[in-house]
C-alpha cells in the first residue's frame, strides 16, 4: 500500500495499525470517555477499570484486531438479547472470498447496520469486515471520533456549501476507491443520506455520482445489501418526526435527538434482523454504459432497487400493516390472529412512548403503519 497517497486522506480516513495504541491510551485518558465507562461499572475504581480495558487491548495491533477483540463480543450480544435471532445469506457472492466489495444497502440502523454485516462477515470466514462511512454530526464528542476510527469508519462531512461539498466528495470517492483498491477493504455505504423514515428505500443517484467521482464503478465491485427488520425499535421516534415536521416545516432534529436515535436502534427490541447480499452489479454495469450521463445514473439507481427490495425478507407485521392501510383482507393467508394482536399490542406500546403536546394519533398510527407496509410494497412491484 502506498503510505504516501495515504496521507491525501488523514483528515477523513480510519486509523492505520500502527496509531491503533496511540488513539488507545488517548481514550482512555478522555474524561467523558471515562464517564461513559463508569456508568456501565460505576463499582470498578477508574484506575482498574483502564487496567482492565488494556489487559483486554493486549494483541491487538489493527482495527480488524479491534472488531474482532472487542466489537464481535458487543454485536453478539445485541442480537442474542435485542433479537430473535439474525442471519445472512451470502449465496449470491462468488466463492472467492478474496474479493472485496462495495456493499450499497438500505439503511435501517446509525450503528448496527454495518457492525451486523462485520459480524457476519468474520463468521463465515471472509478474510475482512467493512470500513463505514459516518457523519461528522454524529461525531460530538473526541472520544466518539477516536472510537470510530478505531472501529474502521471514515468521516463523511455534512453541512457544506456546494464548494466544499464537491471537494469532500471527490476526496471521499478517491478514498473508497484507495480503500477497495489498495488497502483491500470492503466498504459499506447506505443508499442516500440519512434512514429512510418510511421504509420506502430508494437509492440517491448523488451517491452514486459520487463512487463513480474517484474511478469506474466496475473497479467498486458494488453489492446491492437488503437490510430487513421485523420491527424498527426507532419507529416511533421516526413518526414523531413526521408530526413535528409536519406541524413545524423549520423543524430540524437536534444532537441530543440524534444521541437518542443512536441509543434506541442499539438497545431496543428488533424482532428477526436478515441480511440478503445481492449479486456483484459488474454482471449487469455494461448494459447502461452507452446511455447519457444522467439516464445512466437514474437507470443505475433503479436497478439497485430492484435488487435490494426483491431481497426483502417479510413479516407477518409488513402484511398486517398492508391490510389495514389498504382496507382489505388481501393477506390474511401470511398471517394469523395470535400474529395480528401481537402487532397491534407492539404499535400501542411504541405509540405510547411519543412525547408531543397536540398528539396526532390517527396520523402517527397511519406513518407507523406505512413504515411496515412499504417493504411489502416495494417487493411486490420488483417481482412484476
């Protein structure tokens, strides 16, 4: 790897092994790191507690180090005590696991999305897991920033001006590339900037615009990724949004909301979690290469959709939600009473937890309900 065309991208990219113990002993020296650290075991004096994490940090020399030392135990532990179970069918990737891809998925999770690809990767032995791209607003604190970069995640800058925008684009790009290319990195991206609040994923031609600024999208080796959740533990806070935007069109979500997000996709109840990996888009690229720069892009966005929402994995709730926004029993043979009540029960529960002063409920029962009917929605018409 070129250690000089590595520089080109300090201020964005993950840490490299060799500042994997610096970035270490800089976190742990972090005082609000350190109170993080205590609230988790308030019992364990500061000088053990950092005793303890550098014992646990001994052999660990890269951030694939890290994610296997650290954020492998975590992950399991979500999925064992905040799901049913998740699985990952990866049957549509060639069998040379010395590949590398581009995984380009919806978007269903700040955190978890790319740390469940991660885990599943390291179980069915691909050699990596993924570098991730984040958003610098989510980075409020140093001790956040660090842990990131430990973790394999490069800075996705938000809030530019156009100029900017551009610059940091192209470096992005040129960095994803580099990472694919030259460092022998996956890499995961979501489809568009930001969740989906209603589930309708669609893929942003902005982002792909940008992959294709830093080289031939071929060289990516892009993977269209299904995310699919039975339940969304931040549906709720998604349909508060849609009121508060509705009621107030200036509305605009905070940090602290932001935190809360992050918090509540981690720790909150999910149901089954699946992953579907599509087939590599480099068997189908050359079809649209003789098209206009702007057909290309939109036919390009379209296709991945096509890929990604035929790769859904339903629910019973994604039919009920169906039935009621619609009026009709259209589904009734994929669900039954014992599932219908249990879905009913979890959306009183979600809607209970809404905070808001004119509480819209027939409204925030309708956004919720077209979170769940709208992966069903969109399989059906990719399978037309």
């Amino acid at each position: 790897m070129n250690k000089e065309e590595l520089k080109r991208f300090d201020e964005i990219r993950p840490y490299e092994p060799e500042e994997m113990q610096q970035a270490f002993e800089d976190l742990l020296n972090d005082r609000q790191f350190s109170l993080v650290l205590k609230g988790f075991v308030p019992w364990l004096p500061k000088g053990v507690r950092n005793g303890l994490l550098r014992l646990a940090f001994k052999g660990v020399k890269t951030p694939l180090d890290f994610q296997k030392r650290f954020m492998k135990r975590i992950v399991q532990y979500i999925i064992k005590r905040k799901t049913d179970g998740a699985t990952f069918d990866d049957t549509e990737l060639p069998r040379d696991k010395s590949l590398r891809y581009t995984f380009v998925s919806n978007h269903r999770d700040i955190v978890l999305d790319s740390a469940f690809l991660d885990l599943f990767l390291v179980e069915a032995d691909y050699p990596t897991t993924v570098e991730i791209g984040i958003g610098d607003n989510l980075l409020i604190y140093p001790w956040i920033k660090r842990l990131v970069r430990m973790n394999k995640a490069f800075t996705v800058r938000r809030g530019l001006t156009p100029k900017e925008m551009l610059r940091s684009s192209q470096l992005m790009s040129s960095y994803i590339h580099f990472a694919v290319n030259e460092k022998k990195e996956n890499i995961w991206i979501a489809q568009r900037e930001g969740r989906a609040k209603d589930s309708d994923d669609r893929t942003q031609d902005s982002v792909l615009k940008m992959l294709a600024m830093g080289g031939d999208l071929q060289n990516l080796n892009i993977v269209p990724l299904t995310i699919s959740y039975e339940y969304d533990p931040c549906d709720y806070l998604k349909a508060q949004e849609f009121q508060q935007k509705r009621d107030d069109p200036k509305f605009k979500k905070s940090r602290q909301d932001d935190l809360v997000n992050m918090r509540t996709g981690i720790f909150g109840y999910k149901g089954h979690v699946h992953y579907h990996c599509a087939k590599p888009i480099n068997s189908w690229l050359d079809d649209l290469k003789d098209l206009p720069k702007k057909d290309y892009f939109n036919q390009l966005s379209e296709r991945i959709d096509t890929q990604i929402h035929a790769n859904y994995r339903l629910f019973p709730c994604n039919y009920i939600a169906m039935d009621e926004l619609e009026g009709t029993q259209a589904f009734t043979s994929e669900y039954t009473d014992a599932d219908k009540k249990r879905f009913h029960d979890y959306l009183e529960k979600q809607l209970a937890k809404i905070r808001l002063p004119d509480k819209d409920e027939s409204f925030l029962r309708e956004r919720m309900l077209t979170m769940y009917a709208n992966p069903l929605r969109n399989y059906l018409k990719s399978h037309q």
